[in-house]
C-alpha cells in the first residue's frame, strides 16, 4: 500500500511540473518581445498627434493617448523617436467615442459600455506606401455610475489597452 501511495504522489508531481512548465511557457510566448516585426530599413518613427474627431469627445484621450503610444514604441523597441524626418510617420485618429447599454437584467440595465475606434495610418517613408488599419475596444461599467463617473475610473485602462491595441498591430505580424 505504501508503495502505491508513493508511485501515485511521484505520478501527481510529475504532472504539476509538466502544468507549470507548459504554464509558464505559454505565458512567455505571449508577452514575449520577439514577436515585435520591424523591417530592417526602419530606424526612426513619429507619433503625430492623435486627434479626435467622434461625436462625443473626452477631451483627455487624445494627449495622454498619443503620449502613451511614444512612450511605449520608445520603450518596447529599438526605434528612435523623430520630431522631422521620420521613416515611419504615425497618424491616428479617434473616429468614435460611444456609449452604449451592453447588459440587462429584469428589464434594467446593469451594464453599460464605452466604445472607441481608432483609425490609424502607417506612413512608410522608405517604401513610400501607406498602411490604414482600424482599432476598436470596448469598457464596460456599471450602470449605477454616470458616463462621467465611469470615464474617470476607466481613463487609465482606456489609454493603456488603445496604446497596446495599437502597438501590436503595428509590430506583430498576425
């Protein structure tokens, strides 16, 4: 008896390193930097400023986006940031800010969600082309608070996924 009890705990250890092993793998392929694709001519970039153009505006996304955006090309590759000349110039704009009911429950709304697109361009100055692409997100907050309310719990949360949303189609190849 006691032998099986030692072949079954030697089995269930076993198994717990294989699950850590394949765990933490995983999670380093997927946050890994080595799926960041710029071409080799690529050595500089801009990040014009974002402007919004949606129905409603908040008026502290465009800055603190366009500024987070900078911050996280600088930081997360060899790119150098240029105020002129730049062989990538970036252009983006904010073409919807809405605000939607997303959940009901005995006929009330218990959730509701901020939706946002942008619409960004990648100038290629070396290849001479242009590459549009949109990005869009949801935020989602309960109804108990006001849109206001909910903008000012979430600011940071939007700013961070829109960069991130962003930056990946920018550098990863999907």
């Amino acid at each position: 008896m006691i032998e099986k009890n030692r072949i079954f705990l030697a089995v269930i250890a076993a198994v717990c390193l294989i699950a850590a092993a394949t765990t933490s793998s995983c999670r380093n392929i997927r946050y890994s930097l080595k799926d960041v694709s710029i071409p080799d001519s690529i050595r500089t970039f801009k990040v014009n400023y974002i402007e919004n153009k949606a129905t409603y505006i908040n008026p502290q996304i465009s800055p603190q986006l366009t500024d987070q955006l900078r911050q996280k090309i600088v930081q997360q590759t060899k790119l150098k940031q240029s105020n002129n000349d730049a062989d990538w110039e970036i252009n983006a704009t904010i073409t919807e800010y809405s605000f939607s009911t997303s959940g009901i429950s005995n006929q009330q709304s218990v959730t509701n969600r901020i939706n946002i697109t942008v619409q960004v361009e990648v100038n290629d100055m070396k290849r001479g082309e242009v590459v549009p692409y949109s990005v869009s997100r949801n935020f989602d907050f309960p109804s108990t608070q006001s849109l206001q309310q909910a903008e000012v719990a979430l600011l940071n949360n939007i700013i961070q996924g829109l960069a991130d949303d962003i930056f990946n189609r920018l550098f990863s190849q999907w």
